[in-house]
C-alpha cells in the first residue's frame, strides 16, 4: 500500500487505503487544529516518535469500547468506592497531558508526546474539543487521561497514574460521561491485553468508519466539561 505524503492543503486520503494491520496512511503535514479535527473526524490519528516526521494512523481492525460492555472487577469497584480518589474534568488540561508524557510505563521506553503534540491538544482543548478526566488525593494529581470529541464519541489518546488504580477511576468516570450523554463508543487505536479487561474489543477498519459517521451526525459537545 502507498504512504501519502502531505503538503499544507490539509485534506487526506480517504482511511480505507491505510496499511492494513497498524494502519499506516501518510507522512507529514502538521499539528494545526484544523488538520487534527479532520484527522479524526476521518478515522485517523497522528503517532510518531520524537525526531521522526508526522506519521498518520488508522488501524484495521480498530480498538473500541462501547460504555455498556465496560466492565470492571467487583474488586476493583470496591477498591475505587474506598479509594479516596477525587475526580474531576477540564480542570488541568495541560498539566495532565505532561504527566502522560512524562511518567514512566512499563515495558515502554521514552514517549511519543512530544512538545509539539502537548501544544496542539492544548490547542485542542482551548477550541473545545480535547478534553482531560483527572484523578486526585489528597489535592495532588495522581492518574487520568485525555483525548478528544467529535459528535458522539471519545478519541482516547494517553493515560497515566501514579498511584494503583488512578486511571482506572479516570476510565470508568469517562464511561459514566458516554454513558450520560449517550456516546456511540470510545476509541482506544490499538488493542492491547490491559484494555481488553475493560471490555475493549476490535472491530474492522469500515465497520469503524460506519460507526463514526453516525458519530458524528450528532452534535459535538464543545466546550469546557467540566460542570457536564
């Protein structure tokens, strides 16, 4: 399959001539909110490393959970409901993309957010579209996660936490959210053993692209979440 190499017009290619596996669809371009938004609302997402130009996504299949098949532990519902955590949302945007960017994770080395990415999801999120779930303990920032909304779906990008189960208390705040306001589903990207046991599953690459187009038919919810 060709990789489409972009220039400053920020239309793609259309999703369904992307690698099949992983997903590779074009190189280049830039991190404008105008060229992010259509990313998504396409079904593509950028992922590079550090030093390496923009590289373009859309994986087939596609990670995806729909809030009524999360599922939790009773032991972890009962370790969140006694946990102390507080949660909130839109609090501290940009403070809680650093700390994905720079807490360490396991069986991974160095990150791909780079400075560059920080800036334009904040950017993202000062347009009212990207969006922060944060978890708390006493006053300090311990977990959460982030990503951004179009219409009636989650773009999930990055988590952390440093504390057990912090971001777990983020993920079902988020599902609550979807739940809520009736959400078609979250996009995880890429499926992996840790988000399988939430409920997340793979769907082809056009059943995705079906299901994001109704997606957004529905109004986004721009703005600021955090009184929602």
């Amino acid at each position: 399959m060709p990789v489409y190499r972009l220039n400053l017009n920020t239309v793609f290619p259309p999703a369904s001539l992307a690698e099949p596996g992983r997903g590779l669809l074009a190189v280049g371009g830039d991190l404008s909110c105008e060229r992010l938004l259509k990313a998504y609302a396409a079904g593509i997402f950028p992922w590079y490393s550090p030093g390496d130009p923009i590289l373009w996504w859309s994986p087939d299949p596609r990670a995806v959970l729909f809030p009524d098949e999360f599922h939790l532990s009773r032991r972890n519902r009962r370790y969140l409901d006694k946990s102390g955590f507080r949660l909130t949302r839109d609090r501290v945007f940009a403070e809680l993309v650093k700390a994905c960017a720079e807490t360490p994770r396991r069986h991974e080395k160095g990150t791909w957010i780079t400075p560059e990415m920080v800036a334009a999801y904040v950017d993202l999120h000062r347009a009212g579209y990207a969006h922060s779930f944060e978890t708390w303990r006493d006053g300090r920032l311990v977990g959460g996660l982030y990503g951004v909304s179009l219409g009636r779906c989650f773009f999930g990008e990055s988590m952390f936490s440093i504390v057990d189960h912090a971001s777990k208390a983020a993920l079902a705040e988020l599902v609550a959210f979807c739940l809520r306001h009736r959400f078609h589903f979250i996009d995880n990207q890429f499926l992996t053993p840790h988000l399988a046991a939430f409920g997340v599953r793979e769907i082809s690459r056009r059943e995705y692209l079906r299901r994001l187009e109704r997606a957004l038919a529905k109004p986004t919810l721009r703005g600021c979440w955090t009184e929602l």
